[in-house]
C-alpha cells in the first residue's frame, strides 16, 4: 500500500509538470498587445506620476529601460542628447527600475533636465522589463504617432538606425 501512494504521488506530480504552459514559446507583451500599455512612472525630479495619458499626442514615443550604471545606457542617453534635433517629432520615455538617487545622479550628469522631449521616471512596479521581456540594456522600444509599436533594438543603438525607424 505504502508503495502504491508513493507511486501514485509521483505520477501526479509529473503530470503535473507536464500539464503546466510553457511560456518560453510565447511573445513578449509588446508583440501581442501592440500598443502603448496604461502604465505609471515616478518622474524625476520631484517624483510626480506620469502615465500613458501624460504622453504627447500625435508624436511618436521612444521607450528605453536604462540602467544609470550601464555603460551602454549611458553611451545611449549621450548619443540620443547629442543629436535631439534630428528627433523633432519625438518623446523619449527614459525609465529605470533602479533607485531614486540612482536616478538622480544620471538624470544631472547628462542634464535630462535641458531636455524636455525627454521624460525620465523609474518604474517601481517593474512593469516595463517584464512587459517588453528586456535582456539586455539599454532596451529600445519605439512606438508611432498613433502609439502603435514600430520596432526594438537592445543594447547601443546609433541614432540613425533610430530615426531610420520613425
């Protein structure tokens, strides 16, 4: 008897296991629901919220998920600065999971301040890196002027590639 329950437990624990959904296979949320989610940041500098209805209208939106300690996120946010111009009928949506101060710091030594196409806020809820299924940073996410999702990129992007997209 004692050999039959454990033989049985063991079974339904492996089906069980075979019954779970694999979701290795399945898209990212982005690619299956293509457009601007509702979603709530903290802005730098006073932390104010920021959401989908804060967005511009009729302009494109470029998402990225930084981290102000990554090297390629910070190669991104000079390049992008360096050449805002060209990005006329753009916003930028900089957003970080890490912590204020964190946020903070990258905020001042790249003067986001100076830049008002540009919003940076963090992510307390960490919505974005699981909703655009980010591996590596920084993660680019860019949606038209109708806020539907045109294309993404991770890692260092050149501007041109960028603006190639809009």
């Amino acid at each position: 008897m004692k050999y039959l329950f454990i033989f049985s437990f063991l079974f339904l624990v492996s089906f069980s296991a075979f019954c779970q959904k694999d979701s290795a296979g399945q898209p990212a949320p982005y690619l299956q629901y293509p457009t601007i989610p509702a979603f709530t940041l903290y802005r730098a500098p006073d932390s104010s919220a920021f959401t989908r209805e804060d967005l511009k209208k009729n302009k494109n939106t470029i998402f990225i998920v930084f981290s102000p300690d990554c090297s390629h996120c910070q190669n991104e946010a000079k390049m992008i600065t360096q050449n805002i111009k060209q990005f006329k009928n753009t916003q930028f949506v900089m957003l970080t999971y890490l912590p204020y101060e964190e946020m903070m710091a990258f905020y001042k030594v790249f003067r986001i301040y100076n830049y008002p196409q540009i919003t940076m806020g963090r992510d307390t809820k960490f919505f974005f890196p699981i909703y655009f299924g980010v591996k590596n940073l920084p993660g680019i996410y860019i949606y038209d002027k109708n806020g539907r999702f045109k294309k993404s990129f991770e890692g260092d992007v050149k501007p041109e590639t960028i603006l190639a997209e809009l």
